[in-house]
C-alpha cells in the first residue's frame, strides 16, 4: 500500500502528469479516492513554488546546451504559449483566466505550465500561488470524479 502512495506522489509531482494521471492511477490500484485526491493535491503543489520562481531562468539557461536544449524549448514554448493565454485575459482578470488554464484537466494544461505562464507574464506570486491551487482543486475534483466513477462502472 506505501509503495503506492510514493508512486501517487511521484506522478502528481510530475510535470504533464501531474494528478491528471496519478488520481486515475490511484483508482487502477484500488486506493480510497478522499485520501488519493488530498495526497496528489498536496504533491502536485510542493514542487510550483520552485517552478513559479526558478524554471523561467533554467529554461533560457538550457535552451541551447546540446542535449537538454531540445526538451527545455519545448518546455519554455509551453509556458510562453500558456503566459499568452494568460495575458489576453490580464486585464479582465488573470487570476480567474489561470485558475481555470490549470483547472480544466486537458493535456498540458496544469499547475506547472500554469505556474510558468504565471511566472512569464509577471504575474504576483501570492495571486498566481492562490490561483494555481483553486484549479488544482478543481481539476482534481474533475478527476476524481471521472475516475471514481468510470473505473467503479467497470
């Protein structure tokens, strides 16, 4: 059962999985859905404070060393690509445009390209922390619905 919930933590802390695939998997290894969406919440939010203060910087670091510059202007091309979204709403309310980017659970959509795009267009820390976390929730809830349901259903 640990073993499980490290595995939990590890993929809600990982960048395009996130919980978006760690609450399914908590429901393929039978966990209980109330602590897996706490847990992953939780673990899906310890690594985007660093994300939000540190990765824009790492990212023009790498993106033209050899063999991590591939991967590092993806990830760089993600959050200018989500900072955009972001800064067509800043006006008519940034905080709900981010909530919502990191809270409909589509693919590259999440709390670290979120918390990047954040970071791009300058937005306040303890806004973009705040948004980032209420979609977290929502995004969550989404999943846990859809899994809870659709592998019960099976």
């Amino acid at each position: 059962m640990l073993k499980h919930y490290i595995r939990l933590i590890l993929l809600s802390m990982t960048p395009l999985i996130e919980l978006r695939g760690a609450i399914p998997y908590s429901q393929l290894v039978d966990l209980p859905i109330i602590k897996s969406y706490i847990v992953s919440i939780i673990a899906n939010m310890i690594p985007i404070p660093i994300v939000f203060l540190f990765a824009r910087h790492v990212l023009n670091w790498g993106k033209d060393k050899p063999i991590i510059g591939k991967f590092f202007h993806f990830c760089l091309e993600k959050g200018l690509g989500a900072g955009d979204k972001l800064t067509k709403n800043r006006k008519r309310g940034a905080f709900l445009a981010l909530m919502l980017f990191v809270g409909i659970p589509i693919p590259g959509t999440g709390a670290w390209s979120g918390a990047l795009g954040a970071s791009l267009i300058g937005m306040r820390f303890r806004d973009a922390m705040i948004s980032i976390f209420l979609g977290v929730i929502m995004a969550g809830i989404i999943m846990a619905t859809a899994s809870y349901y659709g592998f019960n259903l099976l």
